[in-house]
C-alpha cells in the first residue's frame, strides 16, 4: 500500500469510530429533546390511551414532555408511513396494532415495509378477543357452538367488529377453518354496531376485544363462550381458552411501540427498559387490567420475531379467503 492509501485508510478509520463514539455518546444522553409517539388512528382508541398513559409516565420519569400525535388515515397506514420516514434518533416513534403490524402487508400496497422499514421497540399490552354468541344461540360452550354451527351449514351470521379484513375478521375466518365450519360474515364499521346487533339477535357470532364486548356479557345480554388469551383470564376463571380445544390459537388486539429503522440499539434498549419498568407500575398494571390488556414481557428481538412469523401466516389466510380490504 502507498502512503496515501494508509492515510486514506487511516482517515476513514478515524471518521467511523468517531461516528460510532458520537452515536453511543448520544445515545448515553437521550432523550435532549421532546419525543413524539405517532398513533396512526383516532383519539380514544386503544392505541391512543396507551400511547398518552405510558407517554404521561416516560415525561415524569425522563422530565422530557411526550407528545402523542394522532395520524388517522388509510386503515393506519398513513401514520406509519410518516414515522418508516422519520429520522432514526428515537425522537418519533409509532404505536401500531396488530392490523398494522401483520395483516395490512397482505391487504395494501404499503409505501414501506414493516419489517425493514421499523425497529421493534416494545410490545405495549395485548388485549384477547372473546368469542361470543346471541342469547338466541343454543350453545354455552365451545364443543357446543361448533356442534351447532355444523348443523347449520352457513346459516350462522358472523359479525365482523371492525370492517373485513380485521383481525377480528381473520380470528372468525381462522377459527372456522380449524373447527371445519361454515358461516357467512357480515362486516361493520366499529365494534358498538356489531355488539347490539348480537345483542338483537341480528348476528349469531363474533370474536370482539374484551374491554368493549365483557360489560354486555356481564349484563347477561350476550354469552361468552371462550377467551382468546394463551391462559384463563382472573377476571373470568371458569372460562375457557380457545386454545384449550384449539391448541396454538391465539388472537387479539397487540399493540407495539416501533422505531424508524437504524435507530440505535442502545435508544432502543432504553425505551424498551422503560416501558417494561412503566407496565410494573401497580397503577399502570391495574388500568391494564381495567381495559382488559395485559403488559407482554417480549424482548425488541423477539417482537420482530413474532413480527416475521405472522406476517406470512395473515397472508396465508388472506389469500386463502380471498380477503380484500374495504
């Protein structure tokens, strides 16, 4: 090598651990600025009251202000799109649930691509889905429900809570493809319509979130038949997961804190440290409770993971169905 390619070499050299001290370095003092959280959907969602409740936390905690942005807007995607191209310094973040994360690959032409375009920070909270009937049903229990809705052979209404191609849509088209069963799906704009036509008895059946869907059930005005969780939840012991007839089903509304990508892995670590220390909060843990959520202990990796897995596995089911977005 010549003198000036030494130099040259020894330059770059110089200029990358230079690059990697002053990202470490940054990194070390973060956050020096307000950070934001994009929620791609309107205020008094799920994803909105988690992003102002852990948002509230990290400013007390960090004593830099959160600020919660709501971006609604093509199924959530506009929002997401904005964060995917954000600068990655951990300043702008997105809090997506599990429609954004895994089923719109496979229901929309995106602008990016989740799983190269963001950084899994956290997984926030996961809340399951039940699965309920109308009272006009003549079934209590899961063995009960498939027995029946096999003696009615696409007879039964399913109620789509939030429009086709939802994830409570895919827990309906899921279920039924495993148990063999055949029912007809009838989509809505929002979770209250579809609840007081079960209630009516216009629709049969419906996988819907816990928070909007366990007061009607208490009310005695719809049944519960299963719960979607991976264990028996507190609040309702005696009932039974789908899992337990159904090994490996598992459905629900996760909601996930992301990063654009290139984010540095120690900003990332350090969100991530934070938002688990916020969700062991006795306060925190008893509003989880309350909107019928749960804190997920997922590693950033292993949120990516999960990421990667049911990615395709949604695309499959979309495919299968034909399922097109509305």
């Amino acid at each position: 090598m010549t003198k000036n390619t030494f130099a040259a070499l020894g330059a770059c050299l110089l200029w990358t651990f230079g690059a990697v001290a002053h990202a470490q370095t940054a990194a070390v003092a973060y956050p020096t600025k307000p950070i934001k959280i994009v929620v791609p959907f309107p205020a008094g969602g799920t994803s909105d009251v988690l992003a102002r409740l852990f948002g509230q936390k990290i400013t007390e905690s960090w004593g830099q202000a959160v600020v919660v942005e709501n971006r609604p807007g093509s199924s959530g995607n506009l929002g997401a799109d904005l964060v995917a191209k954000s600068p990655a310094d951990g300043y702008t973040l997105v809090l997506m649930d599990v429609g954004n994360l895994v089923i719109s690959p496979a229901l929309f032409k995106l602008p990016f691509s989740v799983e190269k375009d963001f950084a899994p920070v956290a997984m926030v909270a996961y809340s399951p889905h039940l699965l309920a009937v109308s009272t006009k049903v003549p079934a209590n229990t899961p063995a009960e429900l498939v027995a029946y809705a096999k003696t009615q052979k696409g007879k039964l209404n399913y109620a789509v809570a939030a429009g086709m191609g939802s994830a409570s849509h895919l827990a309906g088209v899921t279920y039924a493809q495993r148990h063999g069963i055949e029912w007809g799906y009838v989509p809505y704009k929002g979770g209250a319509q579809a609840i007081t036509d079960l209630i009516g008895g216009q629709v049969d059946v419906m996988f819907n979130g816990m928070v909007a869907t366990y007061p009607h059930v208490k009310a005695g005005k719809i049944k519960l038949i299963a719960i979607s969780s991976t264990q028996r939840n507190a609040q309702m012991p005696a009932t039974p997961t789908v899992a337990e007839s159904l090994p490996g089903f598992l459905t629900g509304s996760f909601q996930g804190l992301l990063a654009p990508a290139g984010t540095p892995k120690a900003v990332v670590d350090k969100l991530h440290a934070e938002v688990q220390r916020i969700a062991a909060l006795p306060d925190i843990k008893e509003r989880l409770t309350t909107l019928g959520a749960e804190p997920s202990a997922m590693t950033p990796d292993q949120f990516g993971q999960w990421m990667r897995a049911e990615i395709p596995a949604m695309a499959k089911i979309v495919k299968d169905e034909k399922i097109t977005a509305e």
